[in-house]
C-alpha cells in the first residue's frame, strides 16, 4: 500500500458474504450503483446503527475502569478478602474473553441483531444484582454474567459495522468503535472518583453498577429498532462446536493464571496444557475442513499475514498501554500521595487527546497510509519512556504536570494507531468471517492485556517492596512497557511490507484464497 493510499475500498469479498438489506444505502455511498464515488459522510440509517454500536460499547467497556475506583470502598462494605477481589475484578475479563469468540461465530452464522440485545439485556440486568450484592460470592457471580453478557454484545459490533459499511466509512466506523473503548477505559476513573465522592463509600460502589442500568435500557431499545434485520454472513456455516469448546478451553488456559496466580508449577502446568490445547486445536480445524465442514477460525485467517501482525500490534499496544496506565494510577497515588481524582485528572488528557486524535486519524491515514500507525505507535513508547525518567529525575511538585503533558501525547498517538491498526487488520477478513475475526483480535488484547497488567504491577510492586523506591519502580515498569511498545513498531513495520507485497499481486493474497467457503 502507498503512503497515500487510503483504508478505502474492499479487494473482493467472497462468495457466501451477504449484505443486511437495512444497510443498502449506508453502503451506497462508498460501492459501485451509490454515487458512483466514495462519500465522506454516513448517512441517516449508518449513524442510527454507528449510534447503537458505539453506546453499547461505551456501556459495557466503562463499567469496569469505573469499578476499579471503588474497590477500596467494595471490599470495606462486602468484606472481601484478597481472593474475593481478584475475581471480581478479573472474572469479568475472563469471562467476556470467552465470550467473543463464540459471540462471534453465533453472529456469523445465525445474524448479530438479536445476540446483541440479549447480550445487552443480560450485562443490563445483571448490573443491577451486583449493585443489591451483599455477600462477596454473589457478586462474583453477577460480573462473570456480566462479562458474559459484554463480550457477547462487544463480537457482534465489529461484525455489524463490517457487514454493514465498506471502505472509508468502515474504516471511520470501526476506528469511533475503538475509540469508545479508550475512552471508556480513561474517563472511568473519574467518573467513579466522582461517585464516590458524592455518595460515599458505602452507597458509591453501588451507584457505579446502577449507572449501566438506564444507558443499557436505551441501547437496547435503540438496537431493537436500528439494528439490521439478523442475516448470517456465513451462508451453510454451522458452529464448529468441537472448535469451539476447544478455544474456550484455550482462553481459559491463558487467561487463568493472571486471574489468580499459581505457583511455578502451576504456571509449567497452564502453559503445557495451553499447548496441547493449540495442537489439538489447528488439529481439529484441518480435519474438519478436510471432511467437508467451515472451520470456527477461516482459513483466509490463517494465511493473511498482514492479519496475523497486524494483530500482534495491537496486542503490544493494547497491552503495553493499559499496564502503563494502571502503573501510572499506581506510582501517582502510592508515590506521590495524590487522591484517587487527582490521579484520575493527571491521566485525563490522555481521554482528550485520545478522542481528537482519533476523529482525525482517518485524514491523517488518507494522505500517510499505514504510517500512520508505526508513527502513533513510536509516540505512544516515547511517552511510557520519557514518563519514566522524569519520574526518576523531575521535583515531586511540578511531576504531576510534567506527567499529565505526556499524558497528552500518550493519548494522540494511541488515537491516531488504535482505530487506524484495527481497520487494517481486519481489511484482510473475509466477509462471512467478519464476526470470528474481530473477536479473535478483541481476544487477543484481551489476553495480551491480562498478562502485561500482571507483569507490570508485579515488577512495580517487587521493586518498592525490595526498597527500590516507587520513582525506580515506576521507571523500570515504564522502561518496559516502553520495550513492548517497540514490538509492536516492529510488527507494524512488517505488517505493512507484507500488505504491499500483497497489493502488489493485485489483492489480498488471504482474501483470495478464502473467496469459496472450505466445503
């Protein structure tokens, strides 16, 4: 792809890929019958379904950075011991983790209209048996239904918006999707510090959980009138479900141990049964093709391997940033003494620049192509790095400011990367994979995530509770987030080598192979 080259138009999409008859003028504007030429704007039917999209994102990606403010608070009320805690924090990621894959391949297979408002009406419901909980289990049991519930609503929305726009607009669409997501992660900490303020602890923790309650309700009646009508992409597909418990067992194997670390031989444990589930897995999808079937991971998948890094950069960057943020609220509150809300409006700017950079990147994508992405991903190093060392080295009384600036670089150059990576990657899906695709990438950050937060808070609490001092502390952990951040540079590089090589044999090579279903 040219430096100039634009995220615009779809190299082929293959037989079996079937539009949603609802959308048919939101995708007018960008196909050949439309205008004739790509448009710039979504029309009224593609904002009614963007708006949708975006709310339930918004909805159920706010809900836990906002918890995570009022555990303090939790713990005291429920008294929850250290256990208790760590499920309910971490069950819902796991549980939403395995949750998207088979969300995903419900969606392609039976229609993602219906999915996403059960998904949205359970994660809804739930919300309000935990903000009533009274004992720890209970409440444990309510976020692993609820992470159930998003990451079934969070696999339909990429598939959606695939299905339902196609190059410059899908590319807008899905970066406004990614975008939500940051954004949700950036303002939840003031939103939760505001609660609690407010209502105190005791009635603030509980306030967090109602506050899904009335967004929740809304989306799910907007999604019941502008959703389109549920049509599977996948035409003579089935669900694959030896594939699927398979990748449900993987996920658990991964994701597992960061939930509740074991000990050494229960890490040797997790990562030989990790694996053999793997084998078993590439195993079952080759014979099932073999016999006739459509394998849960597409072949085109596979093959793609402007796909494959490309995801691979977003699980560095993903991971790498939310590690860094969770190490900075660590540093700012326990190093330097600031209230949870004045370590929640040091990282702020980041929010900010975050959501500008991102309403941008797509202009910015137009005239500098997949640069776009290795650049934000150089910044967004560059910033966990310069942090660390001026933490090391900046007087503790203008720190915070000096932080917060950085903040805002941090925040442009993930918006600008984020949604612009994405696009990409997913470019090289076939249409009738589109809802196991964007799960399989949202799977990835997620477990990419739930090991590099456990890393990183583990090297930062060893090295204070070793009498390093939180400044060496924070320094060190940024130094290696700053580390992953350089991977993830590196695979956008070779990512984008690859697509050109593919575009200069006339079209994805994936997406071709991938164009007949594996009968």
């Amino acid at each position: 792809m040219s430096a100039a080259d634009p995220i615009a138009g779809e190299p082929g999409k293959p037989e079996g890929s079937r539009e949603p008859e609802d959308s048919r003028k939101s995708e007018d504007s960008t196909k050949p019958g439309g205008s004739g030429k790509p448009k710039e704007r979504f029309d009224a039917a593609g904002r009614r379904i963007l708006l949708v999209c975006v709310a339930g994102g918004f909805t159920t990606l706010l809900d836990q950075s906002v918890l995570n403010t009022s555990i303090p608070a939790l713990r005291e009320t429920l008294h929850a011991g250290p256990a208790d805690l760590q499920w309910i924090v971490a069950g819902y990621s796991l549980a939403f983790g395995l949750a998207l894959i088979p969300g995903g391949r419900l969606g392609d297979v039976k229609g993602r209209k219906w999915f996403f408002v059960t998904g949205l009406a359970l994660f809804t419901l739930v919300s309000l048996v935990s903000a009533t909980a009274t004992e720890p289990g209970v409440l444990i049991a309510a976020r692993l239904l609820q992470g159930a519930g998003a990451g079934l609503v969070n696999s339909q929305m990429i598939g959606t918006l695939q299905d339902v726009f196609d190059g410059q607009l899908r590319a807008r669409a899905l970066g406004m999707y990614a975008v939500t997501g940051g954004l949700a992660f950036a303002l939840g900490p003031p939103i939760g510090g505001a609660v609690l303020a407010l209502a105190g602890p005791e009635n603030g923790w509980r306030l967090t959980f109602l506050l899904n309650v009335p967004f929740g309700l809304a989306t799910v009646v907007l999604a019941a009138r502008h959703l389109p009508k549920p049509r599977p992409s996948a035409r003579g597909a089935n669900l694959d479900l030896l594939g699927l418990l398979l990748v449900g067992a993987l996920t658990l194997a991964l994701m597992l141990p960061f939930v509740r670390p074991p000990g050494w031989t229960g890490w040797l444990a997790f990562a030989a049964t990790a694996l053999l589930l793997l084998g078993a897995l590439v195993w079952w999808q080759r014979r099932y093709a073999r016999a006739g079937g459509w394998p849960l991971i597409h072949p085109a998948l596979t093959r793609s391997a402007p796909y494959a890094l490309g995801t691979a950069t977003a699980m560095a960057q993903f991971g790498s940033s939310l590690a860094a943020s969770l190490v900075l609220t660590m540093f700012l509150q326990d190093g330097l003494g600031l209230s949870p809300m004045g370590a929640a409006l040091v990282a702020l700017p980041s929010a900010v620049a975050m959501g500008t950079a991102s309403a941008l990147a797509w202009r910015v994508v137009q005239r500098y192509g997949r640069r776009t992405v290795t650049a934000g991903m150089v910044g967004s190093g560059l910033a966990m790095l310069l942090s660390g060392l001026l933490a090391h080295w900046a007087p503790a009384a203008v720190l915070p400011w000096l932080l917060a600036l950085l903040q805002l670089l941090g925040g442009a150059s993930v918006g600008l990367m984020g949604s612009t990576n994405q696009a990409f990657v997913l470019r090289h899906a076939p249409a009738e994979a589109a809802g196991v695709s964007g799960a399989i990438l949202q799977m990835a950050q997620r477990i990419a995530a739930a090991v590099a937060i456990s890393a990183l808070s583990g090297v930062y609490l060893r090295e204070t509770a070793g009498g390093g001092g939180h400044r060496s502390a924070f320094l060190t952990a940024s130094t290696v987030c700053a580390a992953v951040a350089g991977l993830a540079v590196l695979a956008s590089v070779f990512a984008g080598r690859a697509a050109a090589r593919e575009q200069r044999e006339g079209e994805p090579v994936a997406i071709r192979r991938g164009r007949t279903p594996v009968r």
